[in-house]
C-alpha cells in the first residue's frame, strides 16, 4: 500500500511537469498522481490492458493523471 502512495505521487509529480502550463503544486499534484492509479487501473481494467510489476502501476498511474490534470484544467476554463 505504500508502495502504491509512493509510486503514484511520482506519477503525479511527472504528470503536473509534463502538463504545458505547470502543475497545481507538488501536494495537489501528488493527489492527482495517487487519484491517477485508481482511475488508470480502472480504465485499463474496462480496455483490457494490464500492466504488471511496479513499473506498469507507475505508467498507469501517470496516465490516469494526466487524465484528470487535464480535466481538472477543462473545468476550470469553463468555470
């Protein structure tokens, strides 16, 4: 479990410097990165995709990141 915490908050803190425009902070964007797990092994879970080891939960976490760092930004737009 703090495996998890530990690679997803790296996830989150690759996906706030890879976003154009910065991320939200390191704090908030370590949130993302943990929030980023769940959402990436879900939706891998609902494609198909399973990637294993240590290094597939770092990828799927910095891809549901992403995900929601851009949706974070598309509400905030439109807010």
């Amino acid at each position: 479990m703090i495996w998890h915490l530990i690679l997803g908050g790296v996830a989150g803190f690759l996906a706030g410097k890879v976003m154009s425009g910065g991320g939200y902070g390191v704090l908030v964007d370590i949130i993302l990165g943990i929030a980023g797990g769940w959402l990436g092994g879900w939706l891998g879970e609902k494609l198909g995709i399973h990637l294993g080891g240590s290094i597939g939960y770092l990828v799927t976490a910095f891809v549901g990141a992403i995900i929601l760092v851009w949706a974070g930004r598309m509400i905030k737009k439109v807010a």
